[in-house]
C-alpha cells in the first residue's frame, strides 16, 4: 500500500500506515499537488518555480524551490520509499507509490461503483488554502472549478451507470451526494425521484419536487426541466407501484385494507372509512415501516381478490385485516397479519370492549392497534431478514439484522451488530435509524459489563444520537437514543426534553413511553415514571422492556416483590440481560432470599468478570446517591465484589 493524497478538503498527506505527515508551508501542501495532478510525468523545475514564487527572481524562486524540495523529502522519509522524486531538470511522482482522492473517485466511476466514504470527498480542492500571489490564486481557482466539475461528472455518471443496473439505494446515496455540491442538479434530483416511484413514496416525491421547483424559481427564475416535470406528472397520475418493481429490499412494507364493520348500523361504511385512514395514518408515524397510502387502498375496492394478490399488486410484504361489530362500550375489533409471500397468518388479536362509535374510541382504540401491531411486524421481518446471508443485500435487510441482534442483545451479538451497522454507513451515511442501532449497542454493552468503560459508552451514544439529529432532527427513534444517553450521563433536563420530545411525535411507540419512564425514574418522580410505563403497557402490553425499566422503579420505592415480579417477567425474554439479573438479586436481597440472590449474582459473574462494584459505581453516576448506597448494600450481602 502507498501513499495517500487528499486533495479535496483540507489538504492531507498519509503515510502508507495512514499516518498523517505534516506539511506545514501552503506552497510545499501547492508544489505535492501540481505534481501529484501530473500523473507521473515530470514537470520542469524551471517551471514550478515560476508558478509558485513568481514573484521573486529567477535564482531566489530556484532556491526556493531547492529548500521545498528538501523539506518535503525529510517530512516524508523514513515513511517507506518517496513518492515525490526530484532531480537536477525535474519533479515528478512515482504513480505506483501514491494515490490520490480524486484518482479513487475517478476509477470508482469507470468501476460503477461507489467508493468506500463519500465523505472523504467533503468540500473543494485544497479547501482553506489561499495566496496573496495572483499566479498561484489564479491556478487555484481554475482546479477548484475543474474538480468541483470532475467530481459532479463523476457522481453524476455513478448515479446514472447504478440506476440503470438496477441498484436504485447506491444510485440514490450518489445522487444525494451530488446535490451537496450542486444543489441545481436536476439529474439527481429525477434520481430521486424515480427512487420514492420505486419505493410507492409518491407523497415524498412530490414533497421533493416542490421543493425543487421553489429552489429554482426563488434562485434562477427558471421552472424545472420538461423531463423532470413529465416525471413527477407521472408519479402523480400513479395508483400503485409498478408490479415489475421488487419492494423487496426496502423497509418492511404493510397494506391496511379497508376495515370492515360487522354491524348493521347506517353509518358503518363511515365508521369504517374513518378507522382505516386513522390506522393507516398513525402506523405512518413509525419511520422504519413502509405503509401504502390510504388513497391506494380504497382504490382497489378487490375484495374478491386474496390477501396475496392485493399484498402483490400493491408491492407489501404484509396484509393487515381489520374487522369490527359494536359501536358501544360492548363493541370488538379483531386484527390479523397477514405474510403475502405465504399467504400465512403472522399475528392475530381481538380488542375487548372498544367502542368505534366515538372518535375518542377509534383513536383509542386505532392506538393499541398501531402499537402492538409495529412490535410484532418489526420482530417477523427482523428475524425473517436474519436468516438471510449478509452479502448482496440492501441497506434495508441489512438494517432489520442489526435490528434483531439489538432487540436480543448478547455479546457476541453486539460485536456483530456494530460490524453490520459500520458496513451500512459505508453504503449510506445518511442511514438515519442506524445510527440509534449503535446508540443502543453501547447502552446493552455499557449495562451487560461488555465494555470497559460505561461511561465512556454513554458519551459515545451521545455523540452517535447527535450526529444523527444533524441529519434529521425530527427522528423520535435518534432524540430517545439521545435522551437516554443525556439521562445515563447525568444531564437530567437535556434527556427529559429529548425523550418528551419523542413521546409528542409518535405517542403509539411503547418505546418512547418506556424511555420516559426510566428518564423519570432517574429524576425522582416515581409516580410520572409509572404513568408513561402505564401508557407503554395500553399501547404495547407485550413490550418486554417495560418489565426492565418498571422494576427498576419498584426498587427505587422499595416495593422488592413487585420489582421482583417485573424483572422476573422481562429474564423469561432475555435471560442473558446481566443488569436485569443484578437488580432482580439486589430486590431478593432486600426481602431476605440470600441464596436466590447470591445465584444471581454468581451467574453474572460467571459470564463477566467486569460487572463489579467499581464498575457499577461508573455505570449508575447519574443514579441518586440513596438508590447506589441501597443497590450496593444488597449486591455486596449477595456476593459482589468491588473490584476483581
């Protein structure tokens, strides 16, 4: 391996292992690229002394020259063999000893692939660099436009090349990217656009091409292309996607057919019609699912069709069918999910005493619905995407594995989660929900004694939960993730914001009640903590969880048997969960079952060596001092030691 050049963005030389070398003057970071430009072929000395001091004599620029090329050997020997080579005529690199970032992107395009970050190719030639010589600046501004053109051919002819073989996710990322350079490039912007086509987001293609059309208008005063405009006529005028499109690669992907009443009241069809846009509305909150469109649905008015055929003819890989008889208190709905691969039954509940006669009853009721029915899909799809191989799927599938490692957390799982996540952000760095994927691995880790540093895993999880907001602030999945980790970390009133904050933009995720609760927890407001578990329980009774993050409030209060019952319930799920087991011992501790808590303590050290009192003592920080006194007085009558 040689060296690397970074031209575009601040200048950066790299040794061959990725040692940064220090090139201090501006006109030595100027003299490494005109001849790393060059290709290998020499450029006379003459020459490069009068481009980059031409302002001095001929003999002053030549020694000046002479003392560059001294400098620049020193920097970089003992780095393996130069790739800058100087003689008495010329100067030139050696092509097989170096590469630079614009040769990556160049033979990435003549490839059709994308390379391996598109970041590393973030702002314009040598960025930050100027010159009070107007040779040199005048040089400078003619590669600057030269490469900011060369980069947009090059991601343009990606995007394009992608496209057209098929991989409509990379095609997007490279057109995305594109727009970060020229946002008036209305080729990418068609990019993405014929992706929501694909994808049946007709509302977001519109949305985009809005936008597109006010950007213009407002900075060129000109009206999208006729192409660009025929395009999105074409997206409005669809019904459905394309039966020849495969969906199968996005995100879990659901139809709610038109709910039908059982009862024989005069307003049923209503009734009816309101329930099915409520449901289909609010399941659209949950930003991992993919849910056709209402408009869709009561257009296919099929109900002689299968569940197959209409899951088909809409691109979904589930069916959700709805049927209720009772506008009263005394009134029922039942639910069933259906797999349209299979044509199988997945899921399946009847809500008891719910009145669809109210509005304040369908949203009730279009609540519990929306919330139990996200878990349960998410998990199928998950597990289903687990047992498929890693290679030569998309950032979906891959996101769904990450999904069911984080929602079954081990340590080897954890370690394979973090692989997964780190290869999709090098197919997509703007994958907003992965970035709450990482968050959580280091939460799971921090709390199993999987890393060494909890606290240093909170912050992580922070920084990580940040950068995602940078992307989208509006995430509830990302402002939890960055709320907890503000909770774990001490900062009390940042995390209860960021955790209201998820709460108010999606109230049918028992998560987001879940969080709240344990936020509050950490506050010392046990009986608000119990409400949000209470609405995480209406929402999503089997969100194991809550049993987690409610017991731990028990134990706050001292009501050991109830914090007992709670842990008990969430170890059926996930056995393996240290925390949960430290905690359920400290709770038999507290109601004077020593041997059962000392068979808790001594299995979670048999696993981890690292979960002891010192550990703990890092890991609770934000914890008040009464709960860390209390939890330790029990751990250590059980077994735990403070230190190794």
């Amino acid at each position: 391996m040689g060296f690397t050049l970074r031209l575009l963005g601040r200048f950066q030389l790299l040794s061959p292992a990725g040692e940064s070398i220090a090139i201090a003057s501006r006109k030595h970071q100027a003299l490494i690229a005109i001849l790393a430009l060059s290709n290998g072929k020499p450029i006379a000395r003459s020459k490069l002394a009068g481009m980059l001091w031409a302002e001095r004599t001929e003999e002053h620029a030549r020694n000046s020259l002479r003392q560059a090329f001294f400098t620049i050997r020193q920097a970089v020997d003992g780095h393996g063999v130069s790739p800058l080579v100087f003689d008495n005529g010329c100067g030139w690199t050696r092509s097989d000893a170096i590469v630079t970032d614009i040769q990556t992107l160049t033979e990435s395009a003549r490839a059709g692939c994308l390379p391996p970050s598109l970041d590393a190719f973030e702002g314009e030639f040598l960025e930050g660099l100027s010159f009070n010589d107007e040779t040199l600046e005048a040089w400078l501004r003619m590669e600057r436009g030269r490469h900011r053109d060369l980069l947009v051919d090059c991601l343009a002819s990606l995007a394009d090349g992608l496209e057209k073989a098929g991989n409509l996710e990379q095609a997007l990322l490279a057109a995305q990217y594109l727009l970060r350079h020229d946002p008036y490039h209305e080729p990418s912007h068609r990019t993405i656009l014929r992706h929501h086509r694909a994808h049946g987001e007709r509302a977001r293609a519109v949305k985009h091409y809005e936008s597109l059309k006010a950007l213009l208008e407002a900075n060129l005063s000109v009206a999208p292309d006729p192409e660009t405009q025929q395009l999105i006529g074409q997206i409005r005028e669809q019904q459905e996607p394309p039966a020849q499109v495969d969906l199968t690669n996005g995100k879990p992907r659901i139809a709610i057919l038109p709910i039908r009443s059982l009862s024989h009241e005069r307003d049923d069809s209503l009734v009816a019609e309101s329930l099915t846009r409520k449901l289909i509305g609010e399941l659209g909150l949950f930003s991992p699912l993919s849910v056709v469109a209402a408009a869709t649905m009561f257009a296919l008015n099929a109900r002689h069709e299968t569940v197959e055929e209409i899951g088909k003819r809409v691109g979904a890989d589930y069916v959700l069918e709805t049927a209720v008889q009772g506008h009263e208190e005394g009134g029922w709905a039942l639910v069933q999910l259906v797999l349209v691969q299979s044509g199988t039954q997945v899921w399946s509940r009847k809500y008891l005493g719910e009145s669809a006669g109210s509005d304040l009853g369908q949203d009730r009721l279009v609540r519990k619905i929306s919330g139990n029915l996200y878990h349960v899909l998410m998990k199928h799809a998950a597990a289903r995407s687990a047992m498929e191989p890693e290679g030569g799927i998309g950032t979906e599938k891959l996101y769904l594995q990450v999904f069911n490692h984080v929602e079954r957390p081990t340590l080897k799982g954890m370690i394979r989660a973090r692989r997964l996540c780190e290869r999709l952000l090098a197919i997509d760095p703007n994958h907003v929900l992965v970035r709450e994927s990482l968050a959580w691995i280091n939460f799971h880790s921090c709390f199993n004694g999987w890393l060494d540093d909890p606290v240093h895993g909170f912050r992580q999880a922070r920084d990580i939960a940040r950068a995602g907001l940078g992307l989208d602030d509006r995430e509830p999945y990302l402002l939890s993730a960055f709320g907890l980790a503000e909770t774990y970390l001490g900062n009390a009133r940042a995390g209860l914001d960021a955790l209201k904050r998820a709460v108010d933009l999606n109230p049918n995720d028992a998560e987001f009640h879940t969080w709240l609760g344990i936020g509050l927890t950490f506050a010392g407001r046990i009986g608000d903590a119990h409400m949000a578990f209470d609405q995480a329980d209406q929402v999503s009774p089997d969100y194991h969880p809550i049993f987690l993050f409610r017991g731990d409030a028990h134990f706050v209060s001292g009501n050991y048997e109830e914090a007992v019952a709670c842990l008990d319930r969430f170890l059926i799920v996930l056995p393996e969960y240290h925390w949960a087991r430290l905690l359920r011992a400290a709770s038999y501790e507290a109601l004077g079952k020593d041997m059962t808590a000392r068979l808790d303590v001594a299995y979670v050290r048999e696993n981890t060596l690292l979960l002891n009192g010192r550990y703990l003592e890092q890991l609770l920080q934000a914890r008040a001092l009464s709960f860390r006194q209390n939890l330790w007085l029990r751990l250590e009558a059980a077994g735990l030691p403070w230190a190794k």
